[in-house]
C-alpha cells in the first residue's frame, strides 16, 4: 500500500518537494518517524497533519492512496 | 439603523441583491470590526469592508510606511512613506466611504490593550505578521467570545479560516490554538520581509477574509469555520481542511485569564532550541569602536537595506554550508547579520553541531536595528544650545530654509522671551541658563524621537540658550512643520511643555543691582 504527502510552505523546503509517495506506512505515527528519518530537519518544525482533508491525531490509521497533506502555521501578513 | 438617502445610492449594487438587501445592509451599518494589521493581508480587507459599509473599523498597527510595503499594501504611495499605516489608511478610506466611522490605533497590540481594544469589536481580523500577535489575538477573542477571521501568507500560498465561531445552532468551533496548539519555533517559519511574498497573494487572501466577515455579518452563505484554506497561488489550488474543536486548547488560551498582562508571548513563541547568543547594535558598535577582533558575515541574498558594516563578507544563507568551514577556523568571535535578524539565526542554526557557539553571536533584529541605533546616536550627538540670546535673524533664516519643502502646510513657532519679573521690588535684568549639556542634549533628542513618533511631523528643531540672556530676548526657540495645521500646533503645545519639564537646563535671574536668584521650577 502506499500514501501520497503533500508539503506547504516551508516544509517543501526542507523536503526538497512538494509531494513524495510514502510505501507501507500503517497510521500517522508510522508515517511520521518514516518521514523524519529521511528529513531529519523536520523534527524541528511545527505543522498539522491532514488525511483525506481531514486534520487527524497521531493514532489514525491510513489505508491504500490516501492523500496526506503537512500544513505549518504561515506567520506572514 | 436606517440608511439615508446618500447611503442607499452609495450601497445600490449591495441593495439589489435579494441576500444582502437592506437588511443585510443595516447589519453591515451596525456592525464594528477590528482589523490588526494593515499591512498585505489588512489593506485589500479595509478596502473592502470600507466600501461593503461596516459602520465602525477599528485599525491596529504600529508600523509606518515603508518602500518595500508598496508592492502589496494597497492602501499606501509614496507620500505615505513614514507615516503611520493605521493613519494612512484612515485618510485613504475615509474617502472610499464618508459614510462610516473609522478609527486607527498606532499602538502595537498588547496583552495590555488587548481587552480594551477587542471588547469594544464585534468581529476581529487577525491581517498580522508574527506568532505572538496571532496567539495573543486568538486568547484574547476566546477570553471575550469574539469570532476573528485569521489570514496568514508565505510566498505563494495564503491560510485562511474563521475561527472561534460560535454557529446558530450555539456550538463553539474551532480556535488557532485547536488548528496549531504550538508556536513554530521562529527561525523554521520566516515572515514576508524574510521569504519573499508575490504582491497578488495578500490581495486574494485579504479580499477573502473581507467576504468571510461581511457573509459573517450578513449572515449569509457557509462561513469557513471548522475549515481551514489553503490557496496556493501558482496552481490555483484551493484545498480545503477541516478542524475539531479542541477543548484542552482552548484552555490553554484561557488559563492565563483574566490576568493576561502576566503571559508573555514572545517567550512563548521563542526558540527551545540552543540558545544563541545575541548582541545588540549598541554593544555591536561598542565593539567596533573599540577595534574589538570581529568577523561579520552578512547572510543576505538579496539586501533589503544598501548598508554594509565594516569588514563583513557576504555569505548568503544557500552558499553558507559550502563555505562556513573556511570562516569558523579562527577563535575570533562571528557576528552574523541579515536585514531583521532571523535569517542571521537560521544561518546559525545551520552551522555544524559540533560548533562551538560559544563566539557566534545574532545582530538582534538586524539592519533594521543597527540603522534605528545609528539614528539614535547621530541623534545624542546633536546640539540643541546657543550660547547667549538666539538672535531674531537666526530664526527667520531658520524659517526661510523651509520654502523648498513643498508637503509643509504649516510652520508652528514657539519663542519663549525672558521676561522682566519684579521680585522684592527689584526687576529680573536677564536669565542666566546653566545646563549638564550631554544629558540635556539626550532629553531634547528623545522629545524630538516621542515627537516625530506621535505627531506626523515633517520637521521639528529646538534651540535653547545657554549663558546669560537679557530681558526682552529670546531663550527658547522651537520650530515644527506639518502637512496641516492642526497636527502642527497640537504637537507645539506638547512638546515646550516637555522641553520645560524634561530637560535639566537650571535658571538664574541676574536682577537690576546685579544681586541674584535662582529659579527654582
């Protein structure tokens, strides 16, 4: 199985992309260490996660081609 | 609220339309919105809200008009440049609609006036720029039960959503503190001055906070609340998210109440990483004059201000891990610097971790600050005294140095004339003014600063004498010019009543028989 993650703002930046196939991921927190693991800046950076639009807890479970989008807090005005 | 006759032309398009109608306008006409920020995101939503015929705007922003506003705050030209926002935008939008009453507050937005500012507002805008301001607006609307309507941009993507809503079924909805219970840490969520923002982005963002409070008001359509927004502007995708209300947040914004004043939200938005040290731009000069042995690496890529200190390279941020390891070799102590400072801390950030960061330290709040320090000092080193009476023809050349100055609209002039005082049946022959210079100096310089800060003044000089000065001349001489009259002598009245209670200047009376009086004041 595998999920689709998007990147906003910054976090594109430190990701390199806007948007990266993740293989075998079960729920967020799974999801969370794997990308951490080839980002490891990411760790230093604040930002909510959605599933299918939805914003979700670490514990959501994930299913095949669901679309994972990471949002930071924009600061701007 | 009825409309009157000019009103009804004026909103004719709005009254036609059978969701708005009169009703909706009426609404609109009652309704007092807060708006905070009148930078990207505040000019386009003021425009609008203006126009759509919200009875009372308030405007909160410290800030002044700067160049590099133009490209995206509409509101602004160059003849606005340095003058206050909050004000330029009153002028400007008292013209889009005499119909309405609008109010601008040139005070930062603090936990100290928040509860004032916000109670007095049905609905707030957060068009902010910064983490604190955000979280103290969201503590201070859930504290006071206000829905606000938050828009935040980077670069080419804008947020959105309306928060703290309550629905017309009574349901509280979600908050910026359900959305981001965190603050990010300040060097992984740079701001416009520091990443870049295309002109366009606040003007689509803005405009749609505008339709969220007017739809708000009206009570009309689905307002984005339990949603947040993400546009992003180079592949016109608008996605939308939705949020839970999370009540553990919402405590958080309310476990400080109703003693707010105590938290301080730029702590609690600061860093928990290692900490950097930091050096202001007076101890930064301090140590230049001092031929201190310093390194300093300029990290801009493309500068914002054409300053360079002396001795720096330039590094810019992208290039900084190729080349940071020739730089760091020495024990001489680093100075990074960029234009506001928090490039200069990610540069930081960026350095190796087992560098010692014992000697690298962050200009504090960069350019912008050693520019605002250097004013100060140029400032300190002015001469405000005369020695014996300031001659009449003095001051007439003063003032016809002013006729090139076409924005002046009125000259306010103050001289204060010694006066013969009868005193034990003896007259006061003259006044001789004995001052500690340096310090005197420094208290004229700061009444100018508070001057220029609060009054929206093209010039103000002061001149005072020191030594002897006779009866029937002239010992203080203060001039300030303003684009109208009115700005010029209210800031007159201010500022000789300051000079007379601010500055150390010490007052001897020399009577007719030579005998002598102090002047005690």
């Amino acid at each position: 199985m595998q999920v689709n993650v998007i990147f906003f703002g910054v976090l594109s930046d430190v990701v390199g992309k806007n948007m990266l196939t993740i293989q075998d991921t079960v729920n967020m927190n799974d999801l969370k260490s794997k990308l951490i693991t080839n980002y490891p800046d990411l760790k230093d950076y604040t930002y909510r996660m959605a599933v299918n639009q939805q914003m979700v807890e670490d514990n959501y479970l994930l299913f095949d081609n669901d679309s994972v989008a990471v949002l930071p807090p924009f600061a701007g005005g | 609220m009825n409309l009157n006759k000019e009103e009804i032309q004026y909103y004719h398009r709005h009254l036609i339309l059978p969701q708005i109608g009169k009703t909706g306008q009426q609404a609109l006409k009652k309704a007092k919105v807060l708006v905070i920020g009148a930078g990207g995101l505040g000019c386009p939503t003021l425009m609008y809200l203006s126009g759509a015929g919200v009875g009372r705007i308030g405007i909160v922003d410290p800030d002044k008009v700067a160049v590099s506003n133009l490209h995206r705050q509409v509101l602004y030209g160059f003849s606005q440049v340095g003058k206050f926002k909050a004000e330029a935008a009153v002028n400007r939008l008292k013209d889009l609609n005499p119909n309405i009453f609008l109010k601008a507050y040139t005070q930062r937005l603090s936990p100290e006036n928040a509860f004032d500012l916000i109670s007095q507002y049905d609905v707030v805008v957060d068009a902010t720029d910064n983490f604190p301001t955000r979280y103290l607006i969201n503590d201070f609307c859930v504290y006071l039960n206000k829905p606000f309507v938050s828009g935040s941009i980077d670069r080419f993507q804008g947020q959105l959503s309306v928060l703290n809503f309550t629905d017309n079924q009574g349901n509280k909805c979600p908050t910026y503190r359900c959305l981001y219970p965190k603050p990010p840490a300040p060097e992984t969520a740079p701001d416009c001055a520091q990443n870049g923002v295309i002109g366009v982005l606040p003007g689509i963002i803005g405009n749609l906070q505008a339709n969220e409070v007017i739809k708000m008001i009206c009570g009309v359509g689905e307002v984005l609340s339990g949603k947040v927004l993400m546009f992003d502007a180079l592949n016109n995708q608008m996605m939308l998210f939705s949020i839970q209300r999370n009540e553990q947040a919402v405590q958080q914004a309310l476990q400080n109440a109703p003693d707010f004043e105590s938290f301080n939200y730029e702590s609690f938005c600061s860093s928990s990483q290692q900490k950097i040290n930091e050096i202001s731009a007076v101890d930064l000069h301090k140590k230049l004059q001092n031929n201190e042995k310093l390194q300093l690496i300029d990290v801009r890529s493309i500068p914002e201000f054409q300053v360079e200190l002396p001795n720096a390279i330039r590094i810019p941020l992208n290039n900084l891990q190729t080349n940071i390891h020739n730089i760091l070799k020495n024990d001489s102590q680093v100075v990074f610097y960029c234009d506001h400072g928090i490039n200069s801390t990610r540069a930081i950030r960026m350095l190796p971790n087992h560098q010692n960061l014992k000697n690298v330290f962050n200009l504090t709040g960069g350019l912008v600050a050693w520019l605002k320090e250097e004013k100060n000092r140029t400032m300190s080193a002015r001469n405000y005294f005369i020695q014996g009476a300031i001659d009449p023809v003095f001051i007439g050349e003063q003032i016809a140095k002013h006729s090139s100055k076409h924005d002046i609209g009125a000259h306010s002039i103050f001289l204060g004339q010694v006066r013969a005082d009868e005193k034990v049946g003896k007259h006061v022959a003259g006044i001789e003014y004995s001052a500690y210079e340096d310090m005197a100096n420094q208290a004229f310089s700061k009444i100018r600063e508070e001057a220029f800060e609060q009054w929206s003044l093209n010039c103000l000089h002061i001149y005072h004498s020191t030594g002897l000065v006779k009866t029937g001349e002239v010992s203080l001489f203060v001039f300030c010019s303003s684009g109208h009259r009115k700005e010029s002598i209210k800031a007159m009245e201010q500022i000789v009543e300051c000079v007379k209670h601010k500055v150390p200047i010490w007052k001897k009376e020399i009577m007719e028989d030579k005998s002598v009086h102090w002047v005690q004041e």
